[in-house]
C-alpha cells in the first residue's frame, strides 16, 4: 500500500500526464521499494507502432522541414535553371535514397519516374508516357533503369507473401517469372534451397537478407530485363531512326548498394545504333554465369536436404 508520500507523488504525475501535449515517460524507481514497482508509462502501449520506429511522420514535420528549407538559402540560388535535364531516372519507391542523394546532383539536372521494383511495360501506360515526355519534350540524354540491392518488389516476387494483395503480386509477376526460370547460378541456388523438402513441406516462405547472393542476382536480372523492355520502347526507336536527329540518347542499366553506398554498372547500356556507348565511369560487375546442373547433381525435388555451399565454387 502506497504511503501518503507516494499517493501524493502519484497524484502529481498523473496530473502531468494527462496535460502534457507530449508522451510522458516517468519512471519512480528510484523511489520504489525492492518489491513494489510503480511506473508511468502511456508510451508503452504504443511501443509496437510503426510510427516510433520512423522519423518525420506528421504534417507538421513536413511544414517544418518547408519552412527550413525556405530560411536557408535565399530561393533565388535554388531556382531550378531553364536547361532540361540531361538524365531521366527508372527507380524504385522503395529505395531509401533518390538518385539526387546518391549522386549529388543540382536541382533539375535529373528526371526521376519511380514504380514498385523500377519496371518498364510497353503496357504501362504511366510509365510508357513518362519516357515519351522525358524524350520528346525534355531530350534527355540518358535513361538509366536503378535498382537496388534490398529491393522489396523482388523479395515479393520471391516469397510470393499471402499478406501481398493481388494487385501487387500481378505487378511484379514478371520478375517471379524471371526467378522461376532464371538459369543464373546463384538465383537457381537461392531457387532450389527454397523448395519444399524433408520436414518443411511447404518450403521457406520468409525473405531471403537483402545479403544472399541469388537475391542480389535476381535485383541486377529485373534491372537488365528492364532495360531490354526499353529496346522496344516506341520514341526511343522513333528518335534513334531520323536522320536529322541530334538526339544521342543511351541507356543504361546499374545497380546501388545501401549498405556501401557504391552504384556498379551492369555493362547492358546501348544507344543509337552505330554510335559507341559512351565512357562508363562506374565499376562494371563481372557477366553473370548460368548454372548447369550435371547428371551427377542432386535434383531438389526429391524432397531431401543439401549442402548447396559447393556448388557457388562450381
């Protein structure tokens, strides 16, 4: 039973609670007996929102950071020049930085168009007229397809997750498409240690670490799939047959590591034909080997378990 001391310390921090316009966390444990424990806590019961684990996430953030933004420079230095950009970006909506950050670009020196998973379909009506616009109207001079390693639209395409709605999965079928079929080495790797076996009947289910080698594959596959759709794109193709052209516009496939902060070129780039691609600064991966599997392999369907570490040195 509290003391008249602890009743009266009680009273005055629940009367602070309930004014404060801010989560208050009170801890009296320096004032508890051994045995009692007596805390205040009203964030508790939000410990497991997602809204704590994020930075800015009100409105009032984004009015904040605006007005910032305002103060901080007077707005003629940042008024975006009259120049049209000279890059248009294919990304991804989830990756945690844009190609701004990653590359420290001025304002307007770059055209972004993002989509889950930075695909291209001739059947995409939005992401079909972006590339037109960014052609036709901006003459842009490269369009470089972004992926990055960590990329949730390709964890989808692998884990095929029940909580993905329908919509989602159809999005990003050609990529489950792309790792069902997939002959490179470490994608069929990652593909047959999932399968169902010995005591998991129904495979693994959960995500691969952004980490394993065969999701990395299959992020760097997507983008290179992404940049062969492009071939076929019809103002791409219109630009690169008029003769009077001046317009040089390359493609160019490249990948970005969150962890490192290092892009790498996946050496798929074309251009106008004829014309050599231009210099390519960033580090080239090394081409990618397709997997054979020998008659003296194990076949992953029969059910059983296998060490796949020998195979990557295949």
């Amino acid at each position: 039973m509290f003391s008249a001391k602890y009743l009266t310390l009680f009273m005055f921090t629940s009367f602070i609670v309930l004014v404060s316009p801010h989560p208050v966390v009170i801890d009296l444990s320096a004032h508890e007996s051994p045995s009692t424990s007596c805390q205040v806590s009203p964030q508790k019961t939000l410990h497991n929102s997602p809204n704590l684990r994020r930075g800015n996430h009100t409105l009032q953030d984004l009015f904040d950071g605006n007005r910032k933004f305002r103060q901080s420079a007077p707005l003629q230095a940042m008024t975006l020049t009259e120049e049209a950009p000279s890059f248009m970006f294919l990304g991804c909506v989830d990756n945690s930085l844009t190609p701004s950050n990653i590359f420290n670009t001025p304002p307007g020196s770059i055209l972004s168009y993002n989509n889950v998973a930075n695909r291209y379909s001739s059947s995409d009506s939005s992401a079909e007229t972006a590339v037109a616009h960014a052609i036709e109207s901006l003459h842009i001079q490269h369009i470089i397809v972004l992926g990055h390693y960590g990329c949730k639209g390709v964890e989808t395409a692998i884990t095929q997750a029940n909580a993905a709605s329908r919509i989602v999965k159809k999005w990003v079928k050609s990529i489950s498409d792309l790792y069902m079929t997939s002959r490179r080495r470490e994608i069929v790797i990652l593909r047959d240690s999932r399968k169902p076996r010995r005591g998991q009947d129904e495979g693994i289910k959960t995500a691969p670490l952004a980490s394993d080698s065969g999701f990395r594959a299959l992020v760097e596959e997507n983008v290179k799939h992404t940049v062969k759709q492009l071939r076929k794109h019809g103002s791409l193709n219109d630009a690169y047959i008029k003769k009077d052209s001046e317009m040089d516009i390359f493609v160019h496939g490249f990948v970005y590591d969150e962890v490192t902060g290092e892009v790498h070129d996946l050496n798929v780039s074309f251009g106008p034909p004829g014309k050599p691609i231009p210099h390519v600064p960033f580090k080239a991966l090394a081409a990618a080997k397709n997997y054979h599997r020998d008659n003296d392999r194990p076949h992953i369907s029969k059910g059983k378990s296998w060490d796949f570490s020998s195979y990557m040195n295949a």
